[in-house]
C-alpha cells in the first residue's frame, strides 16, 4: 500500500505508472525471443525518423519510475532529464526526448538512457541537467546520429563496454529475404518479442504508394509466426516490387486501431518496426490468383 505522504508529492498518473512497474520485477530476465540478458530497463527509439524529436519506448523488469536522460556523445557533456514516461501495456512505457537544439547539425551523436528511480526520494523534472548518473537500475545505453533526411541510425552500447551494436528490433521477417521472387499470395515468416502484437504490412514500391494491413497472424509460444500476404491484384504486373514490413504493438488495443484490409499512409508513432523486406512479383497462373486484397483478407480473424 503507498503512504499517504507519497500520493501528495506524486501524480495520480505516476501512482498507475509506479503500481504498474512494480508488479513487472516478477517477469525479470524475459527478453526479446528469450537470447538475451534482461537489464531492468530495457529502451528503444521507436520508429525512429529525421529530426530531433524522437519517442523513446520501454519496459520496465525491475521495481522503479523511468526517467529518460539524454546527453551529447562528448567528453564532460551531461545529462538532460526528458519528458515523462507515460504508461504503455503490462510493463510498458513511452517518453519523447529531444536532441539539441535548433543548431544542431546533421551528424551530432547523442546518448540514451533510462534509469529507475523512487520519486519518493529523488525528484526529476523535465530539462533537469544532471552531470553524473546516479547510483540507481539503469538501461544500456543508445547511441543515435542526427539526420536531415531519411532514418537515423540507433546503436547500442551494452553495460561495461563501449562498443556499439545495431539496436535489435522488436519484429523480425526471417522469410522471404530481400529481392527474392514471389508469388502474389506469398508466404511470410517472421518472429516477435514477447508482450508485443505484430501487424503485417505491404506496400508497392511505387511513387504515392500505401500500406496494406494483412491478416492478424497466430503465434506460437515462442513468438514466431507464419502468414501469406497478399501483393497487389490480378492487374498488377511481373517484377512489381513490393516493401514488408512488421509493426509491434505495444497492446491488443493499439494493434485493433490497423483493421485488416485498410490502406495506411503513415507508420504510426511509438510501432516498433522491423527491417524492410522488398521482394519482386514473379508470374503466376491466372486461374491462381486473386481478384483482390479482400479474396484473402476477408477471412481474417479479429483483433
């Protein structure tokens, strides 16, 4: 039970946050398809885009309230507290966080960490500058590079080391692999991180082109799933090249909001996204074929 003293100082949207994350410490050291060591704060740039307003996703495995600190990948620089953590699924949560200032160049390397703390004992606010980090659970740290166009590259840089590593995704397509040939009903295999809903999307590799969202695949115990998708209509001509891509939903909730059969224009923010898969669109008889996105995708099973 929380002390009366705590519910003055803390907000009724902490209290949920905090009575959230503290059941989460019971699911400690599951991780993403269950290879990797659990930290008890694990983050991700989310949907990661041009600019320097980027939403930073996590899950918490330890008790806590995550902060998000922020800092320039420079000597002496220190840390800036960032926005705060908003409740996302069982253990999840989101932060924005921003990168600099408006004379930021392109190119500019800043870091990326959360820590867990008891705001009960230590307070953080918004812009706070903190020069060292506390003593407290803390997440590996991200590395991302400013861009002007396109995505920015996110690394990691584990505890104890100082190397980077590509962020791993919370979705992965094993199936096809990039410029394979396919039919226009094509099989995807792929695999998710525990906790998370995927959502299979296509695309024509075509100027104004949108996404297709596919049928809701079934997992298994281990987060992996197998689904055919469909790639254009019985118009659409050989060698049209099509993207894949997997979204993971943070809830069944988010995932409900991408009804199957729908065209979306943009990826939505906080959707952990997978490596894009292009494949190309060989012949297939016609009597084998389709008439449409709906032959296939009206059979599928809700969200």
């Amino acid at each position: 039970m929380l002390k009366s003293s705590y519910r003055k100082h803390v907000s009724p949207q902490k209290l949920v946050l905090v009575a959230v994350l503290a059941i989460a410490s019971a699911a400690f050291g599951e991780t993403a398809y269950g290879t990797e060591p659990a930290t008890p704060v694990s983050i991700r740039i989310s949907n990661a885009q041009a600019g320097r307003l980027q939403l930073v996703t996590g899950t918490v495995n330890a008790p806590g309230l995550p902060v998000i600190l922020v800092k320039p990948d420079l000597p002496n620089e220190p840390w800036w507290v960032q926005g705060q953590a908003v409740p996302a699924g069982p253990r999840g949560f989101s932060a924005k966080a921003v990168f600099g200032s408006a004379a930021t160049l392109p190119g500019t390397k800043f870091r990326v960490v959360a820590i867990l703390t008891d705001p009960n004992t230590t307070r953080y606010v918004t812009g706070q500058v903190i020069k060292d980090l506390p003593e407290v659970p803390l997440s590996d740290q991200l590395l991302i590079t400013l861009v002007k166009t396109g995505t920015p590259p996110v690394a990691v840089i584990r505890a104890g080391s100082d190397k980077p590593e590509e962020q791993p995704r919370l979705a992965e397509i094993t199936s096809p692999k990039t410029s394979a040939n396919v039919d226009r009903v094509a099989e995807v295999k792929g695999r998710i991180q525990t906790d998370y809903h995927p959502i299979v999307l296509v695309r024509p590799l075509t100027d104004g082109s949108v996404w297709y969202v596919q049928n809701t695949p079934e997992l298994t115990e281990t987060g992996e799933f197998t689904l055919k998708v469909v790639l254009g209509n019985s118009q659409t001509k050989q060698g049209q090249r099509f993207r894949i891509i997997v979204l993971a939903a943070p809830s069944k909730e988010a995932a409900s909001k991408l009804k199957v059969g729908t065209a979306v224009r943009e990826i939505p923010d906080g959707a952990g996204v997978s490596k894009e898969t292009v494949v190309t669109l060989r012949e297939v008889l016609k009597e084998d074929a389709p008439e449409s996105q709906a032959a296939i995708l009206e059979s599928s099973p809700p969200r």
